[in-house]
C-alpha cells in the first residue's frame, strides 16, 4: 500500500488527500449531529428522571 503513495505523483497525491480530507470531514459532521441528539435525550431523560423523583417523594 505505501509503495502505491510512493509512485503516486503530485496531483494524484492531492487528489487523494482531498477526498481524505472531504470523507473524515463528512464522518465527523455525522458524529456531531449524533452527538448532539444524544445530548438532548440525556438532558431530557435527566428532567424526566428529577420530574419523577420529586413527584414520588411528594406522594
């Protein structure tokens, strides 16, 4: 595999980093949108969990 980069020239080297580049940008922007859901859910499910903690100890 290294040896197919070391016969590579310059513009395929370019090339190949850029859609590198364009494929982990494209994955970490999906991790991010899951990451921020998730971040709404816990918050969500931490206030459903206080909710029920209050209205139990009330009753």
């Amino acid at each position: 595999m290294l040896e197919n980069f070391k016969n590579l020239d310059d513009q395929e080297i370019l090339r190949n980093l850029s859609e590198q580049i364009f494929e982990v940008s494209r994955i970490l922007n999906t991790k991010t949108e899951d990451l921020h859901n998730s971040m709404n859910y816990l918050y969500l499910s931490i206030l459903s969990l206080l909710a029920f903690v209050l209205s139990s100890r009330l009753l």
